[in-house]
C-alpha cells in the first residue's frame, strides 16, 4: 500500500514539475544553464569543484539543471537534463535531453532545487546513459565524486561507471543519484531536431548538430572544460 502510494504521488509529483518545464523551459533555455552549470562547477576558478582527473577521463558528460527534490513523507526527484558523449574522434556528441525521475522514502518536507552533472567514468556507465533508459545503481557502479579540483585519483572513484557531484546554494559535493531514473525526453528531442531521433543515434554522432546556438555552445562548453583540465 505505502509503496503504491508512493508511486501514484511521485507521478504526480513528477507531472506537475514536467508540464510547467516545458512550457516555460524549453531545450534552449536548458542547454543555457546547462552550460551555466558546467562554468560554475569546473575550471582553475573552481577548486573545489570536479577534479581534473575525472574530467579528462570522462566519457560522457550530463547535466541536470534543477533537479527537484521535494517530501511529504517520503522523497521525490524530478529534473531535465541534456547529455554529450565523447566521439572516437575526440569531439563531442550533439547534446540528447533526457528527463530523471526518482523517489526516496524518510522524513523529508519543503523542497529543494539541486543542481546535478553526472559523469561516465566507463564503457558500462557510457552504454547505460546511451541506452536512453536505466536506473542509476541498478547493475551499474553508481559512486559520489571526489570533490577539489586536484583530488587525487586514489580517493575511491576507479572502478565507478558513474559518478556524480551536486551544487546547492553555492556549494559543490559529490552526490548520488541512486535510485533515480533516466529517461529519453521524447518531447525536448522532437524540439531539438525536428524530429524523433534514437538516443544512441544522437550520442554516438549519427546526427547532426542542431541549428540553434546553444546546443552549439553547450557542447563548446563542455569541451573547454575538459580541455582546460589537462
């Protein structure tokens, strides 16, 4: 019955913050502060932000603007979020929107809007976002990131498909999604490209870049980031 409960309000939860986001969010303006969010949580003027080490070894980059968490009883978590992956090439995939949606259960109340980048550390964790649809934790190596910029590579990270970092009221930490969902937004990829498109079709470069300029720069984004880091 709790179980039920929970899951007939997370859907609600869920579609209460989704309808609004895509009326008054759409993809451009969730690639603008994706690329806001990676500025913030990256670069030598962030020491404590994500470590070099883990952004040049990253193989997929994804970045979840607002992620909100809200509970009356138990926890719910819904946000959007845009994700690239790194070409054989070296380059950068177009940007694919994806939605996560999760719930968790404790003595939560009032909400909160986090910000999120989740990284692909392996081929597992890369195939898993590529797929366009899992369950962080469920059979892929979920971890919270390192934090400070020069953290050392023997912190605990090697060995994790995934690893994931949070920013709240200007705070950096690594976080865990586990627990929480990825989905394909079907509706942003639709805006994003005219038309429906593969997840994997998208993050392994079989499309095109989309004409509007914050895709573009979302991706030039992510690329100085990484580039900076070496």
């Amino acid at each position: 019955m709790k179980k039920t409960l929970a899951a007939l309000t997370l859907s609600a939860f869920a579609a209460a913050v989704s309808l609004p986001a895509l009326a008054q969010n759409g993809a451009d303006a969730e690639l603008t502060q994706a690329s806001q969010i990676i500025q913030q949580m990256t670069g030598p003027q962030q020491p404590s932000g994500i470590p070099t080490d883990v952004l040049t070894n990253a193989k997929c980059i994804a970045v979840i603007p607002k992620l909100l968490k809200a509970g009356f009883g138990f926890g719910a978590e819904h946000g959007n979020g845009v994700v690239t992956c790194k070409l054989a090439n070296g380059h950068w995939s177009p940007p694919a929107p994806f939605s996560m949606t999760g719930g968790s259960f404790g003595l939560q109340i009032g909400g909160e809007e986090v910000a999120y980048i989740m990284l692909a550390m392996t081929d597992q964790g890369m195939q898993a976002i590529m797929s366009g649809h899992f369950k962080v934790g469920a059979g892929v190596n979920a971890a919270a990131g390192p934090v400070g910029r020069d953290a050392s590579a023997s912190a605990g990270w090697k060995g994790a498909s995934l690893l994931s970092y949070s920013r709240s009221k200007g705070a950096y930490a690594g976080a865990t999604l586990n627990g929480t969902e990825l989905n394909q937004d079907h509706a942003k990829t639709k805006e994003l490209y005219g038309k429906e498109l593969p997840f994997n079709s998208i993050l392994d470069g079989g499309v095109h870049m989309p004409d509007q300029s914050a895709a573009t720069q979302f991706v030039h984004t992510v690329n100085q980031a990484v580039e900076n880091a070496h």
